[in-house]
C-alpha cells in the first residue's frame, strides 16, 4: 500500500517491522515496535481532519464497488445495457444471492487500473448508466426483490456527450424513479458520493456511509474553486462542507455508519467483506417485516423533511 503523507510515521515503523523480522533474535525489538506502531495507528485515526478522509475515500488501494459484488455476494448475474444507447462500464448491475436472500443491485465502478479506470470513466457515469439503473430498479420492483445499491464516484460525467444524451434528465428521473420504487431499497456510500452523480443511486429507504467515506455536493477541489477562486485549498473546503460519515448522520442525511477497519478498509479487506455481508443481510431481514406501504410513507416523509431546521 502506499501511504498517505499523514501515514508515513506509521509506514515507516512497520517497514522497520519487516527488517527486523528476518532476525529471529530481535523478536523482543519486534514486539515492542508492534505496540508502538499500534499505538500511532490508533491516535492517527482518531484524530483525522475532514480532509484527510477525504483523501482515504479516494485511496487508490481501497476495495472498489467490484470487490464487494465478488466477495459479499454469493453469486451475482450481471445485467448490461439501457436498451438504448450502450452499454455504461461505470455503473455495474445486475441480480444477486447473498444467503437465503435475492436481491438486485445497482453499483458504481471506478475501476482499479489504469486501463480499468478508463474503461469505466473514472466512475464517472453517463446517461445510459442511469438509464440502465433504472432498468434494474423496475426489475427489482416487478420481482419483488430488495434494491442494493453501492455509491463511488466524483459525480456524474459532464461532458458534452453526456449533456446532449440528457444527464440531467437521467439523473432527475433516477432520483424520482427511486422516490416512488414499490420495493425495499438500501444504500451505502463505500468511498466517494459525488453530488448528484451519488445522489441518483442513493435515495432510498436506508442509507449508509462506511466511516471513511464522504457525501457531498461537490467535491471540496470545486468548492474551493468557487468559495476561495483557489481549488489549492481543498482541505479548507472539505471542513466547510461537513462531507465525512459523522458529519452526515449529525444532520440526518445518512442513517447509519459502517465501521470500517483501522485506518481503512483496504487495510483488512477481508474483515470489510465480512462486516458489510452481515451488514446487508441484518438491514434486509430487519426492513421487509414493515410493511411496504409504511416504508414508502417513510421514505416520503424522510426525504420531505431533510434539510428543514427547527429552532
């Protein structure tokens, strides 16, 4: 893994690690160094600026929308295409078992390679993406099945092409689609929820950001583009816009937080798995003893609500 520029004490202490490793004589060194470097993990952790989440919801190392399809599902089919334009790399979706439970699901990609990054545009979605989304949506509906969807992207694509195939639109028509879907819907935001690129995938019955993830209107680079005509001052930015994990579920915009392994999830991706399995199947069992038609008045009074401020 590469280190972060706050992680590098903590890097450099577990290199030491492995040297000294090799020398069955210094196991007393060894162990004292693995309290040390516990220690430090634990007070870097603890202590991170909103910017410095920022930059662990981007690390390249974290496990990506793919892994957890992989590793989280027992076996997933891949549905492809809106049926109207192409087929969307930037957004996975398709129909999944995970224990005795079916479900559909709706995934944001970024991709990991440089060849897989570009191919699915950096988990920047376009129209057709959306547009396949909701084909899955109307699926889930017509098949009764729990609507899983995962969050990763710095916003919807904006280029030209996009604009002129109707983004606003796609992402508008998603976010109503979502609103009024006759099934349970649950979210989670694993990494980066990009404005309403996010948002188009993310208006549902539950919502849930991992701990290390972000969710916000803009990213605080764009931010401070505009607030401080400098888009250097990100880490300015990102304290003002309240984007991390805590911030949201203080103002009542997610509903719960993932914990997530120290420092990360791709710090331990295997207990990550584990813990989102466990996560998705405790949310779907708890959520389909209410009765539908008092999810869809709660999901309507939810999100009528959000953003009023008494007082």
């Amino acid at each position: 893994m590469k280190p972060l520029d706050f992680e590098k004490p903590l890097y450099d202490i577990l290199e030491k690690i492995k040297e000294l490793e090799a020398n069955p004589n210094l196991k007393d060194n060894v162990n004292s160094l693995k309290i040390e470097a516990e220690k430090l993990k634990n007070n870097i952790y603890s202590n991170l600026t909103r910017w410095q989440v920022v930059q662990i919801a981007r690390h390249p190392d974290r496990p990506k929308s793919i892994d957890y399809l992989n590793n989280v599902f027992d076996e997933f089919l891949e549905l492809h295409g809106d049926r109207l334009f192409s087929d969307d790399k930037a957004i996975i979706t398709g129909i999944a078992k995970i224990e005795k439970f079916s479900i559909a699901f709706i995934a944001q990609e970024k991709g990991r390679s440089t060849s897989e990054k570009i191919e699915r545009n950096f988990g920047m979605p376009h129209p057709e993406g959306y547009r396949k989304g909701m084909r899955i949506m109307e699926l889930a509906e017509k098949l009764k099945l729990p609507l899983i969807t995962f969050v990763d992207t710095p916003g919807a694509y904006p280029g030209v092409g996009a604009e002129e195939r109707g983004q606003f639109s796609a992402i508008a028509y998603s976010i109503m689609k979502m609103l009024s879907l006759k099934t349970y819907t649950i979210s989670y935001i694993i990494g980066e929820g990009g404005s309403g690129g996010a948002l188009a995938i993310a208006v549902a019955d539950r919502v849930f950001a991992f701990e290390y993830s972000i969710y916000s209107v803009i990213s605080p680079e764009g931010c401070a583009s505009i607030l401080f005509r400098d888009a250097s001052k990100a880490s300015e930015a990102a304290e003002v816009l309240k984007l991390t994990a805590k911030d949201l579920l203080d103002f009542g915009v997610i509903d719960g937080i993932v914990k997530e392994p120290i420092g990360g999830a791709h710090w331990d991706p295997k207990l990550m798995y584990s813990t989102l399995k466990e996560h998705i199947i405790s949310q779907i069992e708890e959520l389909t003893k209410i009765p539908l038609e008092e999810v869809l008045e709660r999901r309507y009074k939810k999100y009528r609500n959000m953003g009023i401020i008494y007082g």
